[in-house]
C-alpha cells in the first residue's frame, strides 16, 4: 500500500472543470495504490477548516485538488499549527485556472502532478508568513502589490464572471489608471525606508504567477528566502514595451528593476493596501514579512 492523503477538493475550480476531472485522476492514483480520501469544500475558506482539522486529528498527508487558491487555504489551515509539530506533506492535482507554483517544476500541469504523487517525489518548501494588523497569512508562491495585484483586484470584483475577457478588460482599466504609488518598506540590509514610487513589488518563494509570467526568475523554494522584485516608475508605454519580459525572467534586467533575495522585509504602511496572494485577492494592512524556512514538504 502506498501513501496515505486526504484530497482537499474544490469543486467549482476552473469553471467546474476540477469536479469532472477528478474521478479519473483519483482512479489513476488508487490503482497505483495510493490510499485516498475525498473531501469536498462548500464555500470559500472552507479547505482552511477541512485542513485544520484534519491535522489535529493526525493527518499529515494532502492534496490540493483546484487551482493555487486551494493549496492557498490549505496552506493556511496548517500554519501555524504544523511549526513544531510535524512537517505536513501536501501535493497538488492541478485543475483549476491558476496553477503557478507547480510550473516551478514542470510544465506538464495535472500529468506532472499524479506521476509525483505515485513516485513520491517529495521536496521541501519554505512557507511565507506575513505578518498584518488584522492577523498572520502563510503562503507558498508569491504576495504582490501595486500594478499586478490591481489587475487581479479589478477582475475579482468586478470581472469576476467574464472569464479571459474579464481578464484583459482588468488590464486595460489598470493602464488606463496606471497609478504608480510607494508602498513604504525595509528589506534586509537596508537602513531606512524605502518610500520611493513604483510600478508594482512582489515578495516570491517560486518563480511564476499567473500560470506563466517568470516574475522572480532567481527564486527557489527551499533557500530560505524571499526573493524581493520591485519596478520602479515606468511608464506606459516602457511597460507595454517590456511586457514580454515579465514571461521570460529578463524585466530583472530593466534599470528601473530591482531584485534581491532576503529573509526578512518590514512595512510602513499607512493604511491597508490591496495584495495578490497565491492567485488570492485580499486587503492587508502588513506589518512583517519572513521566512519558515523547509516547514512544508511539497510533491512535485
């Protein structure tokens, strides 16, 4: 008999695609002799519950079946009690829209992701933890703020049913304000207060987002650190031109970028600020920002 997993599943993950994909999925995994349980969220935060639960009863195995947004709350239902108490394992049936941590790996989406299942290919992974006024976020792939979380802000509230359309609609509206703000902070090893203006900054433990833009090319996830990429002041028509680089790691090589690996960054924020987290929308007022480094063991 191989591993033992509890599959936390979204069903309504990439449009509905996940629910039909995951008999099969599952038949593959079961034949391979993989001992695999099935529970299925109701609503929005309800893979947190499930995952929180299922630790303190003893369960150390997962699946994330959805999209980033599920392993997201999962993530989040294991932290903070795992520290100390025993690495959690959590692999990934990738069928929802969104899939960026996986692609660090392999571009072979839900095929890549049940041969690692079967083979046991564990590895570890660091786990974020964002300190904010309201609480404590974990994440695994990447928070952003600025140009990047605006577009992902804009689709989730207003686009949230129009599929791609709503997706480029989103962009349009975000060049058209094109607001290039300062979100004051501190990265290791600086003395004071960066408050200069930017395009967007993003604080990453994988390279991609947004299924295949390579946002933090240097990034990897078991280092021990955030990889801290920040775009200063560009202009419209600088950003349209550069867009192409964003999907292959060489928008780092642009003068106005920045990038650097760190294990801690602090804020200054003034208010809370919209923030794109593991393909996730929310509203932070952060505060800190580090590293649990190796706390999470990842199939992939």
């Amino acid at each position: 008999m191989g591993q033992t997993y509890l599959a936390i599943a979204n069903p309504a993950a990439g449009g509905g695609r996940g629910g039909k994909l995951l008999g099969s999925a599952l038949k593959r995994l079961r034949d391979a002799g993989l001992d695999v349980t099935v529970a299925t969220t109701r609503s929005a935060g309800h893979a947190t519950e499930i995952a929180r639960d299922a630790y303190q009863h003893g369960t150390r195995n997962f699946i994330a079946v959805g999209g980033d947004g599920t392993a997201y709350e999962i993530v989040n239902g294991l932290f903070p009690q795992a520290i100390g108490n025993g690495i959690p394992t959590l692999g990934f049936l990738p069928l929802g829209t969104g899939n960026s941590f996986l692609r660090d790996f392999s571009g072979r989406g839900v095929e890549h992701a049940i041969e690692s299942l079967i083979a046991n290919k564990i590895r570890p992974c660091d786990v974020m933890r964002m300190r904010h006024r309201g609480g404590v976020i974990y994440y695994i792939n990447l928070l952003s703020m600025g140009f990047s979380a605006d577009v992902a802000t804009l689709r989730a509230r207003r686009f949230s049913g129009w599929g791609e359309l709503g997706y480029f609609a989103s962009i349009f509206l975000t060049l058209a304000r094109f607001n290039r703000r300062p979100f004051p902070l501190r990265v290791e090893g600086q003395e004071h207060m960066d408050d200069r203006p930017c395009l967007f900054v993003t604080f990453n433990n994988s390279k991609f987002t947004g299924g295949t833009m390579v946002i933090a090319p240097s990034a990897e996830v078991d280092d021990g650190l955030i990889e801290y990429v920040r775009w200063g002041p560009i202009g419209r028509l600088g950003l349209i031109r550069n867009l192409p680089g964003l999907y292959d790691g060489t928008h780092i090589q642009h003068p106005l970028a920045e990038c650097k690996a760190v294990s801690r960054v602090e804020f200054n924020l003034d208010a809370p600020v919209d923030v794109m987290v593991d393909g996730e929308v929310l509203s932070l007022h952060c505060e800190e920002l580090d590293v649990l480094p190796r706390a999470l063991n990842v199939v992939a």
